[in-house]
C-alpha cells in the first residue's frame, strides 16, 4: 500500500505553544492570538531565542501557555520589563502580551515612553473594551454608552470620560516602526491578524523599532452575550469606533514581506 | 436593621452611610465588590458623590488627596500591588495632614504571584503616617469604617486611616450585621467641617518644600498626633458603643486573658478563629487567652504591657514577615515588653501567607513549639515542598 508514504502531516500544534488547556472563557478571543503568535514564533523560528512578558488580566497565565521563557510583570509594567529585557540580550525576540486595562489603563505611560523611546520590542495589545479579569469593570477602551460593571447605566462620557484609541495615540509619535489594529471576528480577519503580527516581528527582527499590534476581542462573559453574537457586537459597535488598518509602517518594513 | 450580607457590601454600605463626596478607586481582586457596590450605589442615586474611574491606584489616591485638599470627604478601597502603587501618595496624604479613609484589603505580594490573604501589604505601610485597624469580622469592619471617619477628622488627628480587612476570608463572605441608619450615622458623624482646605478667599500651599529647618519639626508634630490618636481611638470607640451599642474593643480586645498563661496576638480575622480555639482549650483546662490588635497604627505600648504583664508566655500569630529580621508585630511586642518585670517571652509564629489557611491544629503546632522554647518559626509548613527544593 503506497497510502502510507504520502501520509503528510497538514496541520499541529505550533512548537511555540504547550500542550495544555486554557483557562480562558468560552468564545474568548485571546485562544485564537495566542495560537497566530506561537505559529508566527514557529515561521520565523524564534521559540528557542524568545522571552515573552505576561500582563495582570486575564492573560495574566499567558506563561502557561508558551513554549519560550516567560517574565511575569507588575500591572502595567510590561513594556518596561522588556525594555530591561531587551537592552541586555538585543539579541533575543522578546514580546509583551497585555489587555486594555493593563497596557492602557495602569501602565499607558510605560506604553507611551517604551513607544516614544522606539525599543525594539513587540507588544500584542488585546483590546475587549472591558477589564475581564476583575469582573467586568470599565476599561479606557470601553465604548460611550456600553455597560459595564463600574458604569451600570452605560459609559455617560461626561462623568466617565471618553475611550482612548490607542494606535491613534502612538502613532503621533517618532518611536513605532509598526502600528496597526486588528480584529479576529472572522477567518478573513483572522488571517489578516496573522499577516500584522508577522510584520509586527519582522520589525523587530529587522531592528527598526517599536511595534504593537491592537487585537480587538471579545469578553462574552463581561459583556452578558453569547460567543457569536459577541462576534457579531464587535464588528458592529468596536470595528466603527476602532478602525481596523495599519497605522505606522516603517519605510523598509513593506520589502520584507 | 439585621441583614445577611457579604463583607464587601457591609463595607460599601457603611460607607455610603458616612456620606462621601468623592470616590475614587482601580478595580483590583478582591477588593472589588466593594468599588463595585459603591459605583451602582452612586448610578442609582443612593450616594450624592462623585465616582472617579481612575487609570490606577497611585491616581485613585491622587483623586482622593485633592479631593480632600479641597475641602470633601474621600474615599478609596485597594489591595496588595495596588495598595505599593499607591505608596508614593499615601505618605504625601499623611504628611499634608488630610483626613481620608480607605479599606486596605488584605492580600499577599507578588512575586509569586498571589492573590489569596495575608498582611505582608498594610504592614509593608506601617510607617506612613496612616492610622491602621484591623477587622476580626463584618460587622467591625462596618462599625470601623464609620469610627475611622470620625477618628480621622478629628482636629487632634488629622491623619488618614487605613481600614484593614482580610481579603477573601471577609471580604467574600457573607455573615449577618446590623446596619445602621442614615439618621444613626449623621448624628455619630458630623458632615466633614475642614480645619483648613483649597480656598483661594483663605489662601493654604499644602505640601510646600521643607528645607533642614523646618522638615523635622513637621515630622514630629505627625509623630506626636499619631501616637495622641490613641486616644481618639479610644474615646471613638467609646462614643461608638454609647450611640449604637456595640464594642468590639478600642485599641485591644483581650478574650479570657485575666488568668491566661499563654496569650495569642493576632489582627484581622485569625482573632475569630482564636477565640473559638481558646473555647475549647479552656474546656480542657488549659488557661489560654487570645489578644485582639485592634489597632497597630498608633502602636498601643502601654496597653499591651498592661495585658501581657501576667502572661508566662505570649505568641505572635504573624501573617507577615519582617524578611531578614523577624515578624513584624513580634518585634514590637517585644520592644514593647523590653525591660519589663516578669517579661514574658515572646514567640512570633509566621503562618497563614498567601491565603494559606489557620486553623485548630496550627494553633497547637505554635503552642508546642512555643512551649519547647522556639522563638521564631514558620508554621503550618509543606515539609516534602522543601526538601524537593
């Protein structure tokens, strides 16, 4: 039988992920990112030369999850652990993982100085409008109106101010060599994550600076709706306030492709 | 009115009943329902207050300071890493002499990461210049809150406190209380009347540089009112029992130590707990006591040496570490204790950190070592978790 000699395998587990089940809610997103960045880590073969840093959130087990060196940081820090990080090993990969609460909220001045200061870093940013982790309580990215449990009658932006657009934040800055916000919603839009976070590397692998990539998620527990129509919610009521696009593309970066 | 209720909620309520102007808090677990609470209080119009959704703890306290600066009366709750990042300001409150209250929930440090109870956080904050009291249950953690407000606002104070509660243990958990009323609390606790604030028709810079000759002296003058408060803490207390008529202790609470031998010193919960072991101690004749810390910010000196003076021996529960040194509240009950007559030795036994539980048997594991002369232990510990290492 000549069957077995042409057995190929398709599809497995990227290197750069354990074996292991997550803790993660049901619907939620941050499953499907983790999954685009072990399999980017494998692409560009980056799991033996990588150190991951791990947010407080709902990510804050991101640790678990990987197959590279993980550090885990105090809220909001990562970005600055990494640029530590970074700075003694320039010849490592190394990645921060955090949420809205933890990258915009506590830690947005760490974002911004690491982002001005162009390290050469890579940050997955996942944007759920919520914080998740302490049970559901308005983010800086929450939506004008949306509920939550810190805004119970809705986000009213003149007691709770107006959600911050990240990228846009940055990218008036000279620091990033890569900016861009994306969404996971479907399998366009997930392949199209795929490709921001892959030139997301390759900025760094490229040497030219700063790079994020803002993943719009969902929290369907937080947000009291069922997976698919959390999907759904998202490209109706987040994409519209948070453009999807790529922000800053260094000059350089677009060859590489 | 009695209610079944969680000890988050008898917090909220207490302090919705004192009537802040301003609250301003970061979400973190398990201080949570509390801010929680308080938030759909405001939405609903129960509180006439101003609820700041801050980007972290060290801006919650912030809030708080100019909120106080300018004349209102704050709030705030936070725990563990939260309560570090807010360490900066909490100083800065102190030393501008700003009365405000907020509930420190009690909960470990990282690294590692934890989120369960003990109390390496508040007593990583004792030399702040904030007042600290500790709750054995809901219904002292209620009453503290509407006393702390009182203790603090005192013209002969004017230091902030900090209300400590053991994340978790109390803060998740439900127990009945009595809730006061409105009318009750407005006539215990007054509406904030400032000695000074922000007002431009009477000019104050608060926090001003202080060079070499001034700097001392205003440290001093924070040092000598928080070791005065004692008795505002007391007299509060008692004020307290005289409108609502519960006690609960002031700066102590001694449980059956007139005739004790050996007496337990715990702060927060573990003091239930206690009480509850030294019932069935008693029942086997063995004369046991346990001493509630009410309050270990003022340090009551004076106090313990009264209630310690007959004891043959004394142990520290500690549910934190001097790292490097020894337990926290140990070394002061010694130094407290030094140079005493009959001094009785003084154990600290470290137990129950990060969430790890107190029970029954690691009361008998202290008092057994206590008694074969150890003075420094950790209790209740994993051995095989060791020799793996």
């Amino acid at each position: 039988m000549e069957a077995d000699t042409e057995t190929q395998v398709l599809f497995e587990r990227p290197q750069a992920m354990q074996p292991v089940r997550m803790h993660y809610c049901p619907g939620c997103t941050h499953g499907i990112v983790h999954r685009l960045l072990a399999e980017v880590m494998d692409e560009f073969d980056l799991v033996e030369r990588s150190v991951g840093v791990a947010p407080v959130g709902c990510a804050v087990f991101a640790y678990e999850y990987f197959t590279c060196d993980m550090l885990e940081a105090a809220h909001g820090r990562a970005p600055a652990m990494a640029t530590g990080v970074k700075r003694v090993r320039p010849d490592l990969f190394v990645f921060a993982y955090q949420g809205d609460g933890d990258l915009a909220s506590i830690g947005i001045a760490e974002t911004i100085h690491a982002a001005a200061r162009g390290e050469n870093i890579s940050i997955i940013f996942i944007n759920n409008a919520v914080f998740g982790m302490t049970g559901g309580q308005m983010a800086p990215t929450t939506l004008p109106g949306m509920r939550t449990s810190t805004t119970p009658e809705g986000r009213d932006l003149k007691l709770a101010g107006n959600p911050m657009r990240v990228c846009e934040l940055l990218a008036a800055l000279d620091g990033p060599a890569y900016l861009a916000r994306v969404a996971v919603t479907n399998p366009r839009r997930v392949r199209e994550a795929k490709r921001a976070i892959r030139r997301a590397f390759q900025a760094q692998l490229d040497e030219l600076g700063f790079s994020l990539v803002e993943v719009l998620s969902t929290c369907p527990t937080r947000w009291g709706m069922p997976p698919l129509d959390a999907l759904k919610w998202l490209d109706d009521n987040m994409v519209p306030y948070y453009p999807i696009k790529e922000f800053v593309v260094a000059e350089g970066l677009a060859e590489a492709e | 009115m009695r209610k079944m209720i969680e000890g988050s909620r008898a917090v909220a309520e207490a302090v919705g009943l004192c009537r802040p102007d301003v609250i301003s808090a970061y979400p973190i677990t398990p201080q949570t329902h509390i801010v929680e609470d308080l938030s759909q209080m405001v939405a609903d119009g129960d509180i006439d207050a101003q609820y700041v959704r801050v980007e972290s703890e060290h801006s919650a306290a912030s809030v708080c300071l100019g909120a106080v600066a300018a004349g209102s009366r704050a709030y705030s709750a936070t725990t563990s890493q939260g309560l570090m990042l807010m360490a900066e300001v909490l100083y800065n409150i102190a030393g501008m002499r700003l009365p405000l209250v907020i509930t420190g929930v009690n909960r470990a440090l990282s690294a590692p990461l934890s989120i369960w109870n003990d109390h390496q956080d508040t007593m990583a904050l004792r030399d702040t210049g904030w007042l600290q009291l500790y709750a054995e249950n809901s219904q002292e953690v209620l009453d503290m809150h509407i006393q702390a407000y009182k203790i603090s606002e005192d013209d002969r104070v004017l230091l902030p406190v900090m209300v400590c509660m053991d994340g978790y243990v109390l803060t998740h958990t439900y127990e009945s209380v009595d809730m006061p009323t409105q009318e009750e609390v407005d006539a215990f606790l007054p509406r904030y009347d400032p000695l000074y604030k922000l007002d431009p028709d009477d000019p104050y810079t608060l926090g001003a540089f202080a060079d070499p000759s001034l700097y001392q002296e205003m440290r001093y003058e924070i040092q000598q009112d928080a070791l005065g408060s004692k008795a505002v803490i007391k007299e509060a207390a008692r004020d307290f029992k005289a409108s609502f008529g519960r006690w609960m202790g002031d700066v102590l609470d001694p449980y059956q130590c007139d005739d004790a031998e050996t007496i337990f010193i715990g702060l927060g919960t573990v003091v239930g707990t206690l009480k509850e072991w030294v019932d069935v101690k008693r029942g086997q004749g063995e004369k046991v006591g346990a001493l509630k810390l009410r309050c270990f910010r003022p340090f009551p000196l004076e106090e313990l040496r009264e209630a310690l003076g007959n004891a043959k021996r004394v142990v520290v529960v500690e549910k934190a570490v001097g790292v490097g040194a020894y337990g926290i509240v140990a070394a002061e009950v010694r130094a407290a204790l030094y140079g005493q007559a009959n001094m009785p030795p003084v154990t600290c036994a470290m137990a129950g950190l990060g969430g790890r539980d107190i029970t029954f048997e690691t009361f008998e594991e202290m008092l057994k070592r206590a008694q074969a002369g150890e003075s420094d232990f950790f209790a209740g510990m994993r051995a095989e978790l060791l020799e793996a290492s």
